[in-house]
C-alpha cells in the first residue's frame, strides 16, 4: 500500500506534468472503484484545466479551473503511470490530455478511490472530514501530539497510526520514528513525557522527508515511464529487520504484534525510562 511519502511523491511527480494541462479525452471502463465514480466523469473533466495540486492525508487533490475538485486515492494497489503501454484489465480510467500526455489509473484491487467535488465543498468532504492532524503540516509539534495523546493509555505506536490523531503515519514509519526516539512501541501514548512528544514530532517529520527524498530521487523514472516509485527500504532501521542486530547496539531487532501489525524495535535502545 503506497505510504504517504509515495503519495506526496506521486502529487509531486503529476505537478510537474499536469499543471496547465486540459484534460481532452476520460476513458472509464467500469461504474466503480472502491465507491461509484461520479456520475458523468469523462464529461465534468472534458476542456477543464488543472490548475494547482494539493494533498491531505493520502488524498490528492487536483484544482480545477472551474472550482471543481479530483480526489484520487491509490487505495491497497493503486498506481497512476503516465504514458507507455496500455496495461490490460486492471486500467480502470485513462486520462487524455491537451499536450498528448496520457495517465492511466491501475488498480487489481480496486480499493483506490477517484471522487469530484468542488473548492467550497473540500473541507467537509465525507473521505477528509476526521482526519487527524497532518504530520508533514507546519503545525505539527510535540504540544499538538500532546493534544491528541492526553489521557490515552493505547499504545503510542497505535496512537501515531490512528488516522483520526495523526494521518499517514504507517506502520514502517510509525516504527523508524519510535526507534529514532528510543521509545518503547508499546509505551501508553498519555504517558509520554512532553520533552519526548517534541523529539517524536520531530523524528516523524524527519523520516517522512526523508522517505520523499528518497522517492524524488526516483521521480524522474516515475514521470518518464512505468510508474514505480522509489524504495524505502534502505532507510529502515529495525522495520522487516527481525533478529538483525540494531546498528546502534547490535542487540537483535525484536518483532511483537500490537494491533494485528508487526512492530519491529530494539529492546534496548527503546527500554529508556524517559519519566525518570
Ligand atoms: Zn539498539
């Protein structure tokens, strides 16, 4: 399932071949995604021009210049490729546009989601309204982590996972962030020190940019071609590391499950009293 970093990659990556850009021709080839595509799709996008891109959560938005709103979600399995060859049942929507440029909506699972609103209708939009708080947002900080955890006495894994606290946070950065915090996963989130929360806000942000990072690299290919987006995996410190020693102490990665996910940490490195 892509993470948020690949989802602020592939806005990024439609940026900078969409903007300006008219939709000419919408191929739809079947009457639902996750939910019912909006009625009359190909004709509501037909001349319009795309104006701005935006992004909350894993939602990107595409302005339009008439005031309406494309909401894509990738959903389990979703890729958007521009260009290349036509990639058989799984093409949902193929998007035409004025330059020539072709993007193709692929989606085996078909948990993705494409809905139309409009500008003034985007804030109370029934897939935005509850998310928690945005961690790539410049007022994300211990003091509004502290907001949300007080009191909570889930897990603080669970807690930065729940997307009606914090939004985006997957169970690969939930983890890199709480080991780069040495926090225990399994910490009760009300109990986390203040001072600790200010470090935790600031590891989220830093592994999330620097998972973007990691995908710009890669961006070119994905706008040239095929749609893959860079790999994260050499960032991941006790993500998948099972029984690897930690690169800090070279105690083994221990794997437990909270919430039906695997959580990967060092016992040691994470066994830090920060109350004391
Ligand atoms: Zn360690």
């Amino acid at each position: 399932m892509p993470e948020l970093p690949e989802v602020e990659t592939m806005k990024r990556a439609l940026e900078l071949r969409l903007t300006g850009r008219r939709f000419a021709q919408t191929i739809q080839r079947r009457p639902d995604l996750r939910w019912p595509l909006p009625a009359q799709l190909p004709q509501r996008l037909a001349g319009r021009r795309v104006e701005a891109f935006g992004r909350r959560a894993k939602y990107i938005q595409l302005f339009l210049d008439d005031g309406q709103v494309v909401l894509l979600h990738m959903g389990m399995s979703g890729r958007l490729i521009f260009d290349g060859n036509p990639q058989g049942a799984h093409e949902h929507l193929t998007f035409s546009f004025d330059d020539g440029t072709v993007l193709r909506f692929v989606d085996p699972r078909r948990f993705g989601a494409l809905d139309l609103t409009t500008v003034e209708d985007l804030p109370r939009h029934r897939l935005l309204a509850g998310l928690g708080m945005e961690p790539l947002g410049n007022a994300f900080s211990g003091l509004e982590l502290a907001d949300a955890f007080r009191n909570r006495i889930v897990a603080v894994k669970l807690a930065l996972m729940d997307q009606k606290l914090v939004v985006g946070v997957g169970n690969i950065y939930a983890s890199e962030a709480l080991f780069r915090t040495r926090l225990n996963p399994a910490t009760p989130a009300g109990a986390v020190p203040a001072a600790v929360l200010d470090l935790l806000a600031e590891n989220v942000r830093a592994v999330l940019g620097e998972a973007i990072e990691a995908g710009g690299s890669s961006l070119r290919d994905y706008v040239q071609a095929d749609g893959e987006l860079g790999s994260f995996q050499n960032l991941f410190k006790v993500y998948d590391r099972a029984g690897k020693p930690c690169l800090v102490c070279e105690t083994p990665i221990v794997r437990s499950v909270q919430g039906n996910r695997a959580t990967f940490f060092c016992t040691r490195c994470q066994s830090i009293d920060h109350a004391s």
